[in-house]
C-alpha cells in the first residue's frame, strides 16, 4: 500500500537532506581549526627533524675532533703548531701576515 502524498513527501525528503548536511557542515567547520592547526604542526615537526639531522651531524664531527685529540699525536702535534706558534727545537718558524689594506671610509 503505497500512498502518494504529493508535494509533501518531496519536501520532507528535501528538508532532511538539508538538515543531514548541515549537520556535515557544522562538523566540518569544528574540525577545520583542528586540521589547520594539524598541518601546521606537522610542518613544525619536518622543521625540527631537519634541525636534528644538522645538529646529529655536526656532533658526529665534534665526536670525531675529540676522539682525535684524545688518541691520535700528530693531530695535537699539529694543532699546537698550527694555533699557537710552537716548533721543535731544530725548526724555523715563519708566520705571513695579511696586507693590510689603504681603504677609506666614505
């Protein structure tokens, strides 16, 4: 038993479409903040990693500085020379300076 009601079966099926998606609607805008603020750590979050890589690699190279100053003779002997002047005894020591430049200031 099928009964046609006419304009008014199509209006109910019509206002509850709406009402469905305007319940999508609302979430959708309660969620919104929530994606941005998401994507916007996420980014945050590629940023640090970069910086962690960096900082990871440059501690690999502090590492390996350290552990050549504490186990190997010739990289100290060389640094004691190259920084603070030093020579063996039989050795001449001849330091170039930089030109020094007739600039003025305008």
């Amino acid at each position: 038993m099928n009964v046609d009601l006419g304009i008014w079966s199509k209006l109910t099926k019509f206002v509850v479409g709406l009402v469905v998606l305007a319940v999508l609607l609302l979430i959708g805008m309660c969620y919104l903040p929530v994606i941005r603020e998401n994507e916007r750590m996420r980014r945050q979050i590629l940023i640090f990693q970069n910086q962690i890589e960096k900082e990871e690699a440059r501690s690999k190279e502090l590492q390996a500085q350290v552990d050549a100053l504490m186990h190997d003779s010739k990289t100290v002997e060389r640094l004691t020379r190259e920084r603070l002047g030093y020579a063996r005894p039989d050795e001449t020591v001849v330091r170039f300076e930089s030109p020094a430049t007739n600039a003025t200031e305008r």
